[in-house]
C-alpha cells in the first residue's frame, strides 16, 4: 500500500473550510462536516470501549462496526459514494436479536450505567442517536443512502442491547429507573 498521508498538515483548512473525498471544499462547519464528525466520535467511543474487558463475540461484532463506521464515513465525504449494503442491515438485526435472546425481558427503562464497559457502551448509544440524526438532517438537504440511515438507527439498537449484555457478563445489574414522581 502506498503512503496516503506523507504530510500531516496542509494549512489548506485555515481558513474555515475542508476537502471531501471528491475534491470539493465545504465549510466546516457544514453538515456534511458535522456527520463525518459525529460518526468519527462514535466510531472512538466504540475504540475507548474495546479498552475495556468485552467479551469476544462482542470484540468481532463491534471491531466490525467500527469498520463499518469508517466506511459510513467515506460514504459521507464522498458524495453519491456508496460503501455500505442491505445485507449489513440484515446482520445488525440478526445480532441484535441473537444477543437480546439471552437477557431478562426488560420491565423498567434502564439508566446509562453499570459496568465501565457498558458505560461507554451506552456513550456510543448515545453518540449514535447524535449521528443519526445529524444524518437525516442532511439527508433533508443533500442525498445520502437510506442504507446509511437504517444502519445508524440499527446500531444503536445493538448498542444497547450490548449495554445489557457487557453489564451481564460483568455480574452487574442494569441501573434500572425509578419513577418515584409518579
């Protein structure tokens, strides 16, 4: 493979603006700018949490979506770039529903929390919704995948589904929420 980044710094953002993969420049602060961000944090989050003692399964399942991420990321910055497949959609949805089978049904909202590893878990959860809706926000102005779109409302699904399970294999209980104002 060939050096992509022989030179860190190019002082071509000084003024306010970044490249996208096209070659075009936008601001940025742009939404476009402020998605490749959201997903970029998400995609750290996800790295803080492998620091952690994660089972496995879950090391394969989440090293997976951080390479997706950084695929969603390109789709981003590169207009009309399509990376991300419907099968994708599919195997999120198979994992949830694989790792939810082997937890308690839930009868009470759960707070972020427990374990640190589920505590970054339910960070990335979070920082997810964040993406997501940065995402549809800029699908309203400019075209992006529905693939993309399904994919960040499905992770965070399994985001929290894993919240529970990193909680569970750590022997520690989900804080649940009380409504003690009702």
């Amino acid at each position: 493979m060939a050096n992509r980044l022989s030179k860190i710094y190019t002082r071509t953002g000084d003024s306010g603006t970044t490249g996208l993969g096209d070659g075009s420049r936008t601001n940025k602060d742009s939404l476009r700018v402020e998605a490749m961000g959201d997903v970029d944090e998400l995609n750290s989050v996800i790295g803080i949490m492998l620091t952690e003692n994660v089972p496995p399964a879950l090391v394969n399942i989440l090293t997976e979506i951080q390479h997706d991420l950084f695929n969603l990321g390109g789709e981003i910055c590169i207009p009309g770039y399509v990376v991300l497949q419907a099968k994708r959609i599919q195997e999120l949805e198979l994992a949830i529903d694989t790792q939810n089978a082997s937890l308690e049904p839930l009868k009470e909202f759960i707070l972020p929390g427990g374990s640190k590893a589920a505590a970054y878990c339910h960070l990335a959860r979070t920082v997810c919704r964040r993406a997501e809706r940065k995402l549809v926000q800029l699908s309203r102005a400019e075209p992006v995948t529905d693939i993309s779109l399904q994919y960040l409302n499905r992770l965070s699904d399994l985001l929290f589904v894993i919240c529970r399970i990193m909680n569970k294999e750590a022997g520690v209980s989900d804080v649940l929420w009380k409504n003690e104002r009702a």
